[in-house]
C-alpha cells in the first residue's frame, strides 16, 4: 500500500511531505513526492497527519473467561478505533494467567481474533511455575487482588517474584493498608497503601545484588509519591519504568466522586496535586508512557449495588494524547516517546520508535475535528468516560503491518490471517 499526500511526524517532534510506502510491512519514505493517483491500495491522506501507531503495553480485552466484557475480537477494534496498533494484554483473566498451558491457550485466542500485535503478560504467583519468561511481556505482580489469584504483599513473595522474572510489571497498592467499608473508593483504597507497596518494592529491590534486579514497571502511577519515588530511583540508577494513564490526567478525586462508578478505578483517582506532579512527569520523562488500563465492565455491573472497578479507555487513547500536545504538556516529540518508543523499548518490541526508514507499517491518520461521543463506543463496557472532555481530534484510519484495519468507523473483515502479529518474543 502507498499513503499518498502524506504530512508526517518523524521520530525527532518535526513534519515532514510526501508519500509513504509500504513494502513487506515496513515503511519506505519519499519525502517531497506527494505519490501516484488515487487507486486500489492507495490511501489519500490530504488533510490529515499521520502518526505512528500506539504501543498500550496495559489493556484488559477479559478472554479467556469474560468476553461478554470485551473479548479479543472487539477490544482490538476498541484499540485500532483509539489508534492503538499493538497491545499487551494483562493476565487476569478467568482463570487467570499463570502457567505457560495458560499463556499458550490465550496466545491461540490472540493470534485467531486480534487485529493489531500484541503481547501478553503473565500473573506472578506464589507457586513455580512453567513459564519461559522470553515468551511474555512481564509477570504482573498484583499486590492487591485484581483477578481470581491472591495478591503478593509480604517482603518475602515480594522479593522472590522480583528474583524469578527479568521483568516484573506491578500493581503498587498494599491491599493490607484498603478499609473497603469506607466511602468514596478512594479512602476505601488510600494513598497509604501506595506509599506501604513502594516501601516492600524498594527494599526487595534492595535485598538482590544489583546484576540480578529485574527491570521493573510500575503501573498506573496515580500519585505525587510514586512521581517521586520514581524520580529518585531512577536517579539512583534503577532500572525502573514508570505508566500512568489517561484517566489519573485529566479527572481528579471531585469529577470521580460525581460519576459515581463511571470513575472508578484501582487505583483510585486522586487530588490536583497528584495530578499536577503526573503530568509533570509525562511532560519531563520521569514517566516513561501513557498506556490506557483499558478495564472494561458491563454496563449493568457498573450501574448495579456493587459496581466493579475499572475505565475503558483504549478507544480515545490518541485523541487524549493530542488534547496533551495541545495542552503543551507533551511536545510532538514527547508524543512519539510517550506514545510509542518508550514502552517498545522498555519491552524489547522492535520497530516501534516512530515513522522511520524501515520501521514496521503501524501507522494512523487523524484530523482536528471534534470525536462525537454521542454514539455508541465500539466497547463493550458500553460508556464514554471522557463524555464531558472535549477531544479536539478524530481518528480517521489506522494502519497495521501496512493493512487497513480502521476507517471512518469501519472495520474490514478479514479472510484467513490478520494483520496483528505477536511481538514477543
Ligand atoms: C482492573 C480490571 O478491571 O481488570 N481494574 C482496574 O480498576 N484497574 C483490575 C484491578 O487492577 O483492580
Ligand atoms: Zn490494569
């Protein structure tokens, strides 16, 4: 395929003109030639830029075992509709993500219904287990429960997960710090258990020697302290990655107490300070990059007595990322490390580090031009959490390994193979 009338980001934050072919799946750029006529597999970008595909390394898409949630087939068109072009997809699933039997069913499931690459991250557990740790993304260490496997809180299964696996991602709340009769959900689940969760991280850490430590990512970073514990060590030479995510930058505590459950989400949303220092952190590269905890729950679950945790978010993953650019928060080139580079770096997924000479074909196209959230979202979770923030920038097409996979609110069906390939290992 040729995208013709190109206007591109390139991996430095500048733009440049022309026409972007596609050979094999990898890009070949030809700067100042606007291409050939429109045609079959041309795709005329007048008027809009082009981007290169999001790297997610934190989605929930709940198969196996709860697709009437999401599912793989539907998530991934969430994700391309968000410009997402490859996911990692987090293990708590039903049942829940831990031996390498799991991972090889889940990859089947994957690799039959996902239509951008993605990965998977395996669930830490307190048991040996089987997995290869080449074959994953990370091993998720819950240390407050969020799937049907125990959470790890104590000093002692803190340290052996940190000591079996090169790359831990983890869920930096200490479950033993939650009052779950308190209301709202973010004194059920204080910043004290945070704090508690980094202090048992940062010792274990420090109880291996240091050409052992596995390179760890902390996940949704929601609070000023885990900015700055994050500072400090990375400061101290940790090799320490840093996530937070879309919803703890534009909502504070306030907005998520008013929506009720529509907000809600582990970890809790906090207060404009937190904020502050979070996008503070994006915006300097204390933290690494935005992925979106797409986290989705029924409607009716969410609406009920008891309603689940969790914020869909996949789908206006790069429309929020541009209302940051526009915000002058991200600079074009933060948008690219942000966006992409930084976790396909952190997670060893080549090809990913913009639009480049020979960088794979993951590529979206967008206009400014206000996203309609009157209409149904592509989820299942059924809601726009972002209904009240104007988002000043649509996705038009979104390009995986050089296929179509989105346009204009369509999705192509495809025969035989899809475009998503696995990117790890
Ligand atoms: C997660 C989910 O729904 O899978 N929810 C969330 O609010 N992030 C699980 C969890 O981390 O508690
Ligand atoms: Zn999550």
């Amino acid at each position: 395929m040729i995208l013709t009338h190109a206007h591109w980001l390139t991996a430095d934050g500048t733009f440049q003109e022309g026409s972007i072919l596609v050979e094999q799946g990898r890009i070949r750029l030809e700067p100042g030639d606007p291409g050939p006529e429109p045609g079959p597999d041309v795709l005329d970008a007048t008027g809009s830029l082009v981007l290169p595909g999001l790297v997610d390394p934190h989605v929930h898409l709940r198969q196996p075992g709860q697709s009437g949630k999401e599912g793989v087939a539907n998530g991934s068109r969430a994700a391309a509709a968000g410009g997402i072009t490859t996911l990692l997809d987090m293990p708590n699933d039903r049942p829940p993500t831990t031996t390498a039997a799991r991972v090889a069913a889940k990859a089947a499931i994957f690799r039959q219904r996902c239509r951008v690459h993605w990965g998977l991250h395996v669930q830490a557990s307190r048991r040996p287990v089987d997995v290869d740790p080449s074959i994953v993304a990370s091993a998720k260490l819950y240390m407050a429960r969020g799937s049907p496997a125990p959470a790890i809180r104590d000093p002692d299964g803190v340290e052996a997960v940190l000591r079996r696996w090169p790359r831990v991602t983890v869920h930096a709340e200490d479950e033993a710090r939650f009052d779950p009769q308190r209301r709202p959900h973010d004194l059920a689940r204080p910043r004290e258990a945070v704090v508690a969760a980094l202090a048992t991280l940062e010792s274990a850490l420090r109880r291996i020697p240091e050409p052992r430590r596995p390179r760890l990512v902390l996940c949704h970073a929601s609070t000023r302290e885990e900015v700055a514990w994050v500072r400090r060590l990375k400061a101290e030479g940790f090799d320490l990655w840093g996530e937070t995510c879309p919803h703890y930058l534009v909502f504070t505590a306030d907005d998520a107490h008013r929506a009720g459950a529509r907000l809600q989400v582990n970890p809790p949303i906090r207060e404009p300070a937190d904020r502050e220092a979070l996008l503070e952190a994006v915006s300097d590269g204390a933290l690494d990059w935005i992925g979106t905890d797409h986290a989705p729950h029924r409607l009716a679950e969410k609406t009920g007595p008891n309603p689940p945790s969790g914020i869909a978010g996949a789908e206006w993953a790069l429309p929020l990322l541009l209302r940051l650019r526009d915000r002058g928060i991200l600079s074009w080139r933060r948008l690219v490390e942000v966006g992409c580079a930084r976790a396909a770096t952190c997670y060893g997924i080549a090809g990913r580090d913009g639009i480049r000479e020979g960088a794979v074909a993951d590529l979206v196209l967008v206009r400014p031009s206000r996203m309609p959230q009157s209409e149904p979202p592509v989820t299942r979770a059924g809601i726009h959490p972002y209904q009240d923030v104007p988002l000043d920038w649509q996705v038009q097409a979104t390009v995986v390994g050089g296929v179509v996979v989105y346009r204009d609110g369509v999705f192509p069906e495809f025969q035989g193979e899809l475009p998503g390939r696995r990117v790890i290992p």
